[in-house]
C-alpha cells in the first residue's frame, strides 16, 4: 500500500536526486544512526521500512514504519516500538535525530482500512511533535516530498537548527 503511494506520488520519479530505501540506506550517516537501533532494545541494527532522502535536503530524512492493522497503530504511551507503527516511527527518529531533522511517518493497515501519523523531530532534539504545514494544518497522510520537506522546514525549531549552521 505505501510503496503504491510513494510510486503515485512520484518519489520514484526522479531516482538521481531522490533516494528510497527499504530496511537500509546507502548514506552512511542514516547506516551509522541505525547501527544500533533496533526496536527490541538490545542494540541491533534498525530496519525502517522506508528510508527516503533528497539530494538538495541531505540533512532531512523521512522514515515510514508500517504495521499491517489499525489496533498497532499507536500505544498509549508509545513506547512499544516493536509493536506498534508510530512507536516505531519514533523510535527510528530519534535515532537519526542528532545528525538529521526527521520526519516520521507511520502507517497501519490495509488501502480499505488505514490510519497515518506523521511526526517532526527537527535535527539536535529528541521530542516529537506533529508536521504541520506552512498553513498550519497537521499532516495526517502521505502527501508529495517537496511537501513534506517544505512543512519540515517550516518549522520554527528547524528554520532555527538551519540559521546556526
């Protein structure tokens, strides 16, 4: 289902300057990050589903974490990364976090039944908080990487990140 999105979408469109990987990256910064990331806590290697990076943003990466039913989409204090797809997502995140400003985005379930959480955790910190876009509006599905990577970048703590370098 999300590869199906990513494809409509057109993040497959442009494989010179848009990168998406599955479980593994080529960037060695992202490889390094996830080296010892893994979900079960005992400092194996991580394995988003998707790992998608841009040439012109190389310090923003966009993590997918899927799980295949709505009831793993989220625990109540998601802190079960195993289990459950945000959990997942943010686990990933503030793994690549110190290095990148990351966009987290889980998904659950099937195309006739889904639910999508998309998370920002700019590049130095480690809480997440919603992507909104430029208008405000909190992004709650997959939506084109130059959106994405605009809402990002939109964001105050981002904009902040980028100033200092």
């Amino acid at each position: 289902m999300v590869d199906d999105m990513l494809r409509s979408l057109g993040y497959y469109d442009d494989p010179e300057h848009v990168f998406v990987e599955k479980q593994q990256s080529r960037v060695v910064a992202i490889r390094t990050a996830l080296a010892r990331a893994s979900k079960t806590g005992k400092g194996g290697i991580g394995y988003p589903e998707f790992i998608i990076t841009e040439v012109a943003t190389p310090d923003i990466v966009l993590i997918v974490e899927c799980k295949a039913s709505t009831r793993q989409h989220v625990s109540k204090d998601m802190n079960r990364p195993v289990d459950y797809a945000v959990d997942g997502a943010l686990h990933y995140a503030r793994a690549l976090s110190p290095h990148f400003t990351v966009i987290a985005l889980a998904v659950s379930g099937s195309p006739a039944s889904n639910r999508w959480s998309c998370y920002l955790i700019p590049k130095g910190q480690s809480k997440e908080r919603p992507l909104k876009a430029p208008t405000g509006a909190t992004v709650e599905q997959l939506i084109p990487l130059n959106d994405m990577i605009a809402a990002a970048s939109f964001d105050p703590a981002v904009m902040q990140s980028v100033q200092r370098t």
